[in-house]
C-alpha cells in the first residue's frame, strides 16, 4: 500500500535492535523512501569522499558525528527527495538533531523499537562477517562450520569494525544519553509509538497493524 498522502516517518531503537530490518519491511509494504545516517555514512567511507575519511575514526570508536555535519547531510538528502513519504532511520539521534528536522518537516509518526540492551549486546558482539564477500555469521544461531572461518572459501571472519564489545558498549552509551532525549521530544510531541520485545519477527506484525491504521486515518494539514 502506498500511501496517497505525503507520510513522514522517523525509526528509533538502540544499534542492533533490528531498525535496518524492520525499515525494509516498512518501505516494501508502505512504498516510503528509506533512508539511513549510518548507511549514507559508510557509503562516504567506501567511496573515500573526504568527509567519509573525516568520519570513519568517529565512527569506528562508536562516538557519533558532529550534529551539523550530520543534519547537513541528511536534510540535504531529504530535500531532494521532494513532496514524497519517506522513512529516517538512524537520525535524528540527538535534540539537537531533531529540533534542525522540525525546523524543516514535521514528522508524523516515530516508531521505537525498545529491545533490552542485553539482547542486543548478545547480537552485535557474535556477529562475524567474511570481508570480501559480505556473508554473515552469528555465533550463537547461526554460526561457521569451522570457528572463525568462511564456509566457502576457509578465509578468516572479521567483526565489523564497531561491532567489538568496548564499541558496542560506547554505542549503547551514545544511546542512552544522547538519543533517550530524541524519545521524550517525540512523546511530548504525542507522535511517539513504542514496540516492546527481544525478536523482530514478533514486533513487526504489531508495527505493520500500526501503520496500516496510521496510513489509512486522515491527517489534519496534509494534502
Ligand atoms: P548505524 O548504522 O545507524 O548504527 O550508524 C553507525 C555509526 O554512524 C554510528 O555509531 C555513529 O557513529 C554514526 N551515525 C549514524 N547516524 C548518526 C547520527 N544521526 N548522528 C551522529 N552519528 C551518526
């Protein structure tokens, strides 16, 4: 279903609580146009524009990008999109963040994934990848035949960068005092909807039924 109204979204949750998965689920079933901090942050990286050089070391130590770059960046991504529905996912992580959107859009719905820190630690840290072809292993439900290998091709698995525990821990830290606060200035707005739970599997039929009421019901002011 695409929505015929212009719908304005924002996806919260701590790193690792599944917003990447659940953002694709939303934009295949509501037709809104994704788009991620953290996924426009790596691709600078990987094409090595000077402000992905800049940004890797802020990045890969789990601290987060200086607002106004941040805001720069994303807001300039979203006035090229034009008068289409679209879905954040990753900012705004500050008030700072949030307060340089309002000034732009008003958001209609932030959706929260609230996923116990504990859950997520367990995610993030046994997750190993094989570089060169971007295959994924989970230690604990979906692990190499061979401890730290490559099924394929026998070659060593790496973690992500900002996937080791001393990063994780700094992210979640990042978490909780930088981005909570994006939480309150969402509630006190009356947009926020939290989705509670330890598996995506089970939230999203919850957040889908919410979105499906959401898209349908009249907002006032939009056209
Ligand atoms: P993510 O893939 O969303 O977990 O983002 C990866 C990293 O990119 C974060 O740990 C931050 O260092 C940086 N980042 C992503 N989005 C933002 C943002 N809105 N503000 C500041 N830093 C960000």
């Amino acid at each position: 279903m695409v929505p015929h109204t212009v719908f304005r979204a924002v996806i919260m949750g701590p790193p690792g609580s599944g917003k990447g998965t659940v953002s694709a689920r939303i934009t295949a079933t509501f037709g809104l146009k994704h788009l991620s901090s953290g996924d426009l942050l790596r691709a600078n990286i990987k094409a090595k524009t000077e402000l992905g050089l800049l940004m890797k070391s802020c990045i890969d130590q789990g601290h987060l990008v200086p607002d106004g770059v941040m805001s720069r960046l994303i807001l300039s991504d979203l006035r090229g999109l034009g008068r289409t529905s679209w879905l954040l996912d990753g900012f705004p992580r500050t008030v700072a963040q949030a307060e340089a959107l309002d000034k732009l859009y008003s958001v209609d719905s932030v959706v929260n994934l609230d996923v116990p820190f504990q859950t997520i630690k367990q995610r993030l840290t046994s997750r190993w990848i094989h570089l060169a072809s971007g295959r994924v292993y989970n230690i604990d439900f979906n692990p190499p035949k061979v401890a730290g290998l490559d099924d394929v091709t026998g070659e060593p698995l790496v973690q992500r960068d900002d996937d080791t525990p001393e990063t994780v821990t700094l992210r979640l830290k990042a978490y909780q005092t930088k981005t909570e606060p994006v939480l309150e200035y969402y509630r006190s707005k009356g947009v926020l909807e939290t989705f509670s739970g330890t598996e995506t599997n089970k939230i999203w039929p919850h957040l889908r039924a919410f979105l499906d009421k959401k898209l349908l019901a009249p907002r006032e002011g939009v056209a």
